[in-house]
C-alpha cells in the first residue's frame, strides 16, 4: 500500500504552509521547498523505519552501551544505508534524545 503525500504548500491567495498531516499515527509538516515541489510517494515499509531504528538504536544501547554502539551497528542490524538512518535522524544523540523522552 501506498500513501500519496503533496507537497504541503499552499497555493493561491490561501498561500503559505499547509497544516501537519497524520499519517499512521505521526504527524509529518514539511517546510515549503525544504523537499522541492515534487510530491513524494511513500510505501508504509517506509512510514515505519523511523521506528525500527529507534526500537533496534535501543536494543543495541542496552546491550552495548551507547558509547559504544554506531550508527554502522544500526545499520547493519536493519540491513539499510547510513542515507536511510540520516532521511530521518541527524545524528546518534537525537535518537538517544527521543529514546530518553519516550
């Protein structure tokens, strides 16, 4: 199944950014042109590895220990590319950051 998002901009004489959608249970805003204009066509596969990264980033922190665990480690353990970590975090601290907050 795949989800269509637009580009959250409006245009016209109601210009401006459009509200955060939900989108299976997370809320997604977009800044106008920080992704281009195109739309983008995301499967549910994707929608949920923000998830698995966090879930496998804390399974590995508690066994390895955050100094100690990379975001090679993630990776690898998901079998993804550092870009696809990176489509979603900034760093290993942001997601020790939001682990820490949940």
């Amino acid at each position: 199944m795949n989800i269509l998002i637009a580009p959250m901009h409006r245009s016209g004489k109601n210009g401006g950014p459009a509200p955060a959608r939900n989108l299976c249970g997370s809320t997604f805003g977009v800044n106008p042109g920080e992704y281009g204009d195109s739309t983008r066509l995301l499967s549910l596969h994707d929608t949920s590895l923000p998830w698995e990264i966090l879930e496998t980033a804390h399974s590995l922190f508690q066994k390895k220990g955050f100094e100690r665990t990379s975001i090679a480690d993630i990776c690898s353990r998901l079998e993804i590319k550092p870009f696809e970590f990176y489509n979603h975090f900034d760093s290993l601290d942001e997601v020790l950051e939001i682990l820490w907050a949940r």
